[in-house]
C-alpha cells in the first residue's frame, strides 16, 4: 500500500505547492496594499498563463508524436490545465472572501474557506464520477470535471477538477495558516505541528475506511475516495515538515542544494523530463525494468534536470547580454 501511495504523490505534491505558493502571492499583495481587484486579476491572470502553458505543451507533445499520436490528445486535461484552473478558482474564492470579509482575522476566513472548498470538491468527487456526471456536456468540456475524455467513462490517467484541484485548496488553506500571527509565533513548531497534524489525518482516513458503512454506492478507493485524498493530504504535510527541517537545520544549510535548484526552475524541469521519462527521448526503456536500470534511470534523470536547472539559473538575466553579442554595432576605424 504505501509503494503505491507514493507512486500517487507527485501530482499531487504540485498542486499542494501552487496552493501555498497562491497563499504567499496573494498575502503579499495584500500587505502591500494593492487593490482587491488588482490582486483578484493578478492571480487570475497568472492561473490563466499555467492554463495557456499547458495547451501549448499538450501542442508540443502531439507534433513530437505526429503519425501515432491522435488529434483528441490536444484535448487532453493535464496536471498543468488542472494547476492554471485551479489558482483562476482559488483567485476567484479569494477575492469573495477578501470582498465580503474586512475583520482582523482574514488570513484565519480565507484558510477555513479554503479547506471547505478543497473537503468539498473531495466529498462531491465520487459522486461526480458517476451519478452526478454532466454527459450533457460536450467530452472535451465534460473531461475538466471527471476526466471523461473521449472514451465514455472517467479515465483515472487524467487529472479533472474532481477530485484533483482539491489539493490546490489544501495547500492554499495550510499557505494562510502558516502566515498567521499565531504560526509566527511558533516558528519551527508551526511546521512540526502541520506534520504531526498529517499523521494524525492518515490514521483517522484509515479509520474511516474501515467502517462498515459507506456514505457512496460507488467507493473508488484509489481514485476518488475523500479517505484516500486525506491520506495524501497527511503525506504532503509530513513531506512539508520534513522539508522544512532539511532546510532549516539539515543538509540543505549546508551548502549546494539540489532540491532548492531545481525548485527554482521547477516549470521548466517539468517541461523537460517528460520527453526523458515518457517521450521519443526516453532514458529508460518503455517497458518493465529491474530495480538496478530504473535506479541508474532516475539518476540520470534526477542529474540531467538539475544541471539544466543550473543552466537555467545562470542564463537568467542574461539574454540581452546574448542578443548584444550578436549585434554589436561594428566599430568606426
């Protein structure tokens, strides 16, 4: 069981991370005074540039695939369509609560508000699956909500609003907790109490999953199920508190950190490792390997993206310097 819980994390993990990354954006703009509105369209805008980002990504691996690839794939509802919708929704709770809310405790609202959304995309998940599907939309459309696409049925393969962008909400909600007076002042054990938090979460969805009775007809344990979602959700805060440690007093202060490089370019290492892992470009064979090629195979990955990540961090800025090179003005002799 846990093998497979953490083969589920990573898209996930992303998620959680634009949630909290949404919640330290927004309190920003909000500290610095800038306009509701503003700081309504901002983020909207900034989900909206994720969204275009992933149609043009899905372009790009239909022509790679061009001759085996069919046209539907263009179509198709990716982790980063799911990641640019889900900050236009949370820009969208946001400006709601930030409009209707003008007391001392908003970040404490916005973070209750935003667990509500993400437990109630998780709870109406099963039942958006199945009886509640909206077949009277067209399929592409009908597949941003259960994931449908062409073939009839939800696909587990793909990531629709149901059940995924709750864990947008979760991590949005834990952003504005964590930014709380009270979470200030804790410093450190603010974190250490989020992971405990997340064990205790992990053994209560177990427990609940254990009963007997069942609140659905059809329970999808692996893929919808809302006791499977917060024992993902209890992983990522343990994941998050162990980061945190690593960090703040582990090896991460110690000097070179290829986990904070590659988060810095962490759009663009997604873009890139797909053709490794899953393209023309593909490190490891298409096909079951043992333990020994798949390691050296996610070595090779794990070393490529980080010097690409380098790459990347030094060229920054860099780019009129480039051009500059290129068309130096020739000089008067």
């Amino acid at each position: 069981m846990w093998s497979q819980l953490g083969g589920t994390l990573p898209a996930p993990l992303f998620l959680f991370l634009a949630g909290i990354s949404f919640a330290l954006v927004t309190d920003k703009l909000r500290q610095k005074g800038v306009p509701l509105g503003q700081i309504a369209g901002t983020t909207i805008r900034r989900g909206a540039e994720i969204f275009g980002l992933g149609l043009l990504f899905r372009l790009q691996e239909y022509l790679i695939a061009w001759g085996w690839s069919p046209w539907s794939d263009l179509l198709r509802v990716d982790i980063l369509n799911t990641i640019g919708l889900s900050m236009m929704l949370m820009g969208v709770v946001c400006w709601i609560v930030l409009r209707l809310n003008s007391a001392s405790h908003t970040r404490f609202t916005l973070g209750i508000t935003a667990a509500s959304v993400g437990m109630s995309i998780s709870l109406l998940s099963p039942l958006m699956w199945t009886s509640w599907r909206p077949r009277w939309l067209p399929w592409p459309l009908e597949s941003y909500v259960d994931g449908v696409h062409n073939l009839g049925e939800p696909q587990a393969w793909l990531f629709p609003i149901f059940p995924w962008t709750a864990f947008a909400f979760a991590g949005l909600a834990l952003g504005f907790f964590l930014l709380s007076d009270r979470a200030r002042s804790l410093g450190a054990a603010a974190f250490t109490l989020a992971g405990a938090s997340g064990i205790g979460l992990i053994y209560i969805a177990r427990w609940l999953d254990a009963r007997p009775e069942h609140l659905y007809a059809t329970d999808d344990f692996w893929h919808t199920s809302p006791n499977f979602f917060l024992i993902r959700v209890g992983l990522l805060l343990g994941i998050l508190a162990a980061a945190y440690l690593w960090c703040r007093w582990g090896a991460g202060q110690w000097g070179f950190s290829p986990l904070i490089q590659l988060g810095q370019t962490s759009l663009l290492v997604y873009w890139v490792h797909m053709e490794f892992v899953y393209g023309r470009l593909s490190i490891l064979p298409k096909r079951a390997v043992d333990i020994r090629t798949a390691s050296f195979g996610l070595l090779a990955i794990f070393l490529s993206m980080v010097l690409l990540s380098i790459w990347r961090t030094r060229l920054k800025g860099r780019g009129a310097e480039a051009l500059s090179w290129f068309y130096r003005p020739a000089k008067a002799s």
